[in-house]
C-alpha cells in the first residue's frame, strides 16, 4: 500500500485488512453497523497527535480495561448469560451454565491488561 497520498490525504479503508473486515461484518445487526461505521469513521477521520492518543487508548490501550475492547467483554458475558438474556432461558440448564461460563471466560481474557500493552506502548511512542 503506498502510504504517500496526494495532499497527504487519509488513505482510504477498501482493500485493507480493515476495510475487508468491516465489509464481512455488513448487515448481521443494526448495532453492528453502527460500530462499523464509527470504525470506518476513526479510520478516515484526519487526526492529530493527542486525537490519535487518546484513541489508542479508548479503543484498548487503558490499564484498567476501561476501553472498547473491555466494553466488548463486557457486552459477551451479558449476552451469553440467562440471567440477562432472556433468549437463552429456553435452553437445558447445563447449556446456560456453559455458556454463561464461557462469557465470563471472555470477559476475563479480554479485560487483561496483557492485552492492552501493545495499544499502549504505541501510544507512548507517540508521546513528544
């Protein structure tokens, strides 16, 4: 991908990893594409310097999980939980309990602050 732009312009998201993943996750739910469209909006918007920084951050750069990727293991352990989603009331007992487990499992995983060292050693290595 050619990074030099004309007027320096925000290189567009079609054709990328990025964009082709966005594509893949069209029309699954109308909250879905909201948080699609907010990614391809960050990806194109021109930022600056402390923009960008606190958008690392935001999206999984925070040490205590206060981040977009924290909030999606949040929002998978209350949906694959009976208790909060009433859809999966219909299932044997056994199947709730394994499947409010493995949401846990993922909010555990995905709240680690492991996992937000590299968005945040980028957003230190922005610091001037």
């Amino acid at each position: 991908m050619d990074v030099h732009t004309p007027a320096n312009a925000v290189p567009p998201v079609d054709g990328t990893e990025l964009g082709d993943c966005l594509e893949d996750l069209a029309d699954i739910h109308p909250g879905i594409d909201l948080i699609r469209d907010g990614l391809r909006l960050l990806a194109h918007d021109r930022l600056d310097l402390n923009q960008t920084q606190v958008l690392l951050a935001t999206l999984a750069g925070s040490p205590d999980s206060t981040d977009l990727l924290g909030a999606i293991g949040h929002l998978i352990a209350r949906l694959s939980n009976p208790d909060t989603n009433p859809a999966l009331r219909q299932l044997p007992l056994d199947q709730q309990k394994t499947a409010a487990h493995q949401g846990w499992l993922t909010t555990h995983n995905l709240t680690d602050p492991d996992l937000r060292n590299s968005a945040a050693n980028a957003n230190a290595a922005l610091d001037q």
